[in-house]
C-alpha cells in the first residue's frame, strides 16, 4: 500500500521518527532567508489585519495542546487578546463573535464534529475563520476563509504525535508573521526565532538517535497504575500532552498538574508508586522546577525529569533523566515533546497494548 510502516513496529513509532521531516516540510517555503512569509496564503496586510483585536484558538485533544503552547508564544508578541478554547465549550458558550475576532480552528483531520460546529458558530457572527490542518480538502478546510496545512503526510497512529509538532510549527509563524503585521516585531526578534526555528529538525533527529534510552525507564515504571505530570509556562501545556499520550496509548491514569500548584492538592497524592514525570528545560523557570522536584523526591515519588544536555545537577536529585539539546526558551517544547511520546510508547509496549489502534479511541472522532 501507498502508506507502510517502513521497517517500524508501529505507524506510531515511524510517524514520531518523522518529525524532523515534518518540520522541514511545514516551515520550507514558509520561511524566506530569515523571516517568514504567509502573503501568497494569506493575504492579509497590515490595514486589514489591523480591524482584528481578538484570537480565538479553538480545538480538541492534541491539537487544543498545541494551541495552549502556542498561545504563550503569541501573548508575548501580540499586542492583542488570545484566549483558547476547547470547541466542545467554545460553541455552547457565549463568547463575543464578531468581525473584530479572528477564529483559529486547529484540527489535523479537519472532521472532528465539535470543530467543525464551533467554526460555523464563529463565521455565522462574522469572524474571520482560518484552519490549521492536515486534511487537505477536508470539511473545516473547505469551509473557513483561510487554510494552513501542515504538510506533515498522512498520520495513521491514532495517538496524534507528527502533527503536534507540525501544528506547533504553523502557530507559531503564524504568531511571529501577525506580530510584524502588527509592527511588534523587529527583524532581530524574527532572526533570533527563524534561526532557532530552523536548527530544530536536526536537533529532533539528534533525539531520536537516542529514543532506545528511553526504554529501560519506560520499562521500570510500566507497571504503575498512576502518573503526574508536571510544567510550567510553556511547558505546562506540554505536560497535558505528555499525560494524554500515555493515557491514550497505554490506558494509565495520568494527570497533568501546573508545577506551581503542586502545592494546592496533588502533592497530597505523592507516594513512591507514583511516578511524577517533569519537564525543566533551561528556561527562565528553571529554578522553580528544580524546586520542585527537590520536593517531589522528598516524597519518595520517582522522578523522571526533561531537561537540558549540560544540566548535570538534575542528575543527581531525579531518579532518570532525559536530555535534549539546548535551544532559544520559546522553542523548548518542540524538542520536549519527542521524549514524552517516545516514553509514552514505549510503556505501551511494555504493557502489550494495541498503540496504533488503542481500545474506545477514534482517530477522528466525527460524531458528537
Ligand atoms: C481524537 C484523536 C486525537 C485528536 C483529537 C482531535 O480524539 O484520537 O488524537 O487529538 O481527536 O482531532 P483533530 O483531528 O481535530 O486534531
């Protein structure tokens, strides 16, 4: 058939082997020397993108995590209001439409039945509607006004994990190419960004080539019954989608907490059958997640810590780590999510699960 797994046990591990490729492909003709460029997709110009004084971000799933990511990159650039919606709420909510809204609608098929309503909610009070999404011709792309896709090739996992990372890269040269429309950018700020931008697929490949050491720790901890995740800022979304994986895939009960309000409840929880997965990258929060896993491991919780190749006090207080490369604050979760899928897989398989076809999971789920 026209899509194999090429040599991968599961579409799952050979769609996460692919996300180097996805990158390259999403951001190619998007980014020109160092500035990104959606004219010939858009057409927006500055005039016209200036009656926009809203963002809506509305999705599901995978796809509502990526946007939650992207929003903490937006809300730093734009001079504007971001919120971002789950659609099941978004559209029986009452929330402002109108012209001055602009509607993103994130959703690889392009079929989910909640998206798909809150974008004819959004476009029937006058918002102009754009969809980010891998389905080419699908129901929400023939519907909005303007269609990203991702480009990333057909996903058959039904655990979404290429498209994350290609939906994150379209947001945010989205967010960067409204923020020059805007005049909030400087072409420094946009350089900084694209170089970074484009380092990634190698630094997602450099990952890859040491996915197999996340095996012997996904083993040692694939039989708990119970799991947390913790982040912060940018990471904190991440962290929803690193639980979502492992429950999507290997059925665990896994929570993802904002590490800052560890302290208001789910510290509560913590006992040495409890593995607290925590994602500490070298960002400005760095410090506090440190704290935090000082104070998880006070609790005898096993830690199993993201974090940055060179941080080697990590090493010594979480119980495992797993290092990625270093790269500008903002860009973190593009490199973090890869271990916590890989992670997420591998106790799957430890478990014997069905990864590509996890049990009461639709791939697009089209009714509501
Ligand atoms: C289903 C899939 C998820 C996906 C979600 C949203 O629940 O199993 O992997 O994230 O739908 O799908 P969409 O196609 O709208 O991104």
């Amino acid at each position: 058939s026209m899509v194999d797994k090429g040599g991968y046990p599961h579409f799952m591990l050979k769609e996460i082997n692919e996300q180097g490729a996805v990158l390259r492909n999403t951001m190619g003709d998007r980014i020109k020397g160092e500035a990104v460029d959606f004219s010939k997709e858009l057409g927006w110009s500055q005039e016209s993108f200036a009656k926009i004084k809203k963002i809506h971000i509305v999705a599901c799933g995978t796809s509502y995590y990526a946007s939650l990511v992207a929003e903490r990159l937006m809300e730093g650039m734009l001079p504007i209001d971001i919120r971002v919606e789950i659609a099941s709420e978004y559209r029986q909510r009452s929330i402002h439409l109108g012209e001055d809204v602009l509607a993103i609608f994130v959703s690889q098929s392009g079929e989910t039945a909640d998206t798909l309503a809150a974008e004819r909610l959004a476009k029937s009070k006058g918002a102009l509607c754009l969809a980010i999404t891998n389905g080419l011709g699908s129901s929400l792309a023939r519907e909005v006004d303007h269609v990203l896709l991702l480009k990333a090739g057909p996903e058959i996992g039904v655990a979404a994990t290429k498209t994350f990372t290609g939906q994150l890269a379209v947001l945010y040269l989205l967010g960067i190419y409204m923020a020059k429309l805007s005049g909030a950018l400087s072409s420094e700020e946009e350089g900084r960004l694209v170089k970074g931008l484009l380092k990634l697929p190698y630094q997602i490949e450099e990952i890859l080539e040491r996915q197999e050491m996340l095996k012997p720790i996904a083993e040692k901890y694939a039989s708990s019954r119970d799991f947390l995740y913790l982040g912060r800022g940018r990471s904190f979304p991440l962290a929803h989608e690193g639980a979502l994986k492992l429950k999507e895939i290997s059925y665990i009960h896994a929570e993802a907490f904002a590490a800052g309000e560890l302290k208001h409840g789910p510290i509560a929880m913590l006992e040495s059958d409890i593995p607290v997965v925590i994602i500490a990258p070298q960002d400005s929060l760095y410090e506090k997640l440190f704290s935090n896993v000082v104070e998880v491991r006070a609790r005898k919780s096993p830690v199993i810590a993201i974090a940055t190749q060179g941080d080697s006090n990590m090493k010594d207080v979480a119980n495992d780590v797993f290092y990625i490369p270093s790269t500008d604050h903002e860009l973190y979760p593009f490199l973090a999510v890869v271990p916590l899928q890989i992670f997420a897989y591998y106790i799957a398989r430890a478990r014997g699960c069905d990864i590509d076809r996890p049990r009461n999971l639709a791939k697009s789920v089209t009714v509501e």
